[in-house]
C-alpha cells in the first residue's frame, strides 16, 4: 500500500500541494492545486482540501502507478482522464 504525504505548499488564490506518493524503496513528487471553488464543489465540505487530495491520489492509485501520475497539475484534470472521478470522490467523501 502506497504512503501519500500532502502538504499545503501555499497561495492567495487558491490551495496548491506538494504531494510525496511513496512506495517501499521508490517514490514520485507531484504539485497539484485547488481552486476554493473546486474544492468546495468537489467535497461539498465535507473534508479538507488536504483529505480531498490524499483521497484523490488513493483513487489515482487504484489506476495506475504512482510513475504515471502527472507531475503538476490541476485538481480537476483528473476528470478528463476517469471520467468517473468527480461521481466517485464525492461518494468517498
């Protein structure tokens, strides 16, 4: 089972992580961000931006390895590539 570690990194405008996805010896670094207004849409408040990510990553996970993830991107983006992302982390939440 992987280790994901996230951690809020900063800004005004909207939330922005670095996110460490270890497994055993190996592991991948991503930046990933968040719009307040994503966020809000995607968890409907019921969890952190932090928990929404860390949940995020585990459903990534679930398809496909930790070296296939992006490197930096949006939140949102995983919608374009499972586009049962958006039904399913909501359910999760």
């Amino acid at each position: 089972m992987a280790e994901i570690d996230v951690r809020p990194t900063g800004r005004d405008d909207e939330y922005e992580f670095d996110v460490t996805v270890r497994e055993g010896a190996s592991e991948s670094l991503h930046t990933v961000t968040l719009s307040r207004e994503d966020h809000e849409r995607l968890s409907g408040g019921a969890a952190s931006p932090e928990a929404l990510v860390a949940e995020s990553f585990r459903f990534l996970l679930e398809r496909e390895p930790k070296e296939s993830i992006l490197r930096r991107f949006d939140l949102t983006v995983i919608g374009r590539y499972f586009p049962e992302y958006e039904r399913e982390i909501r359910r999760r939440l």
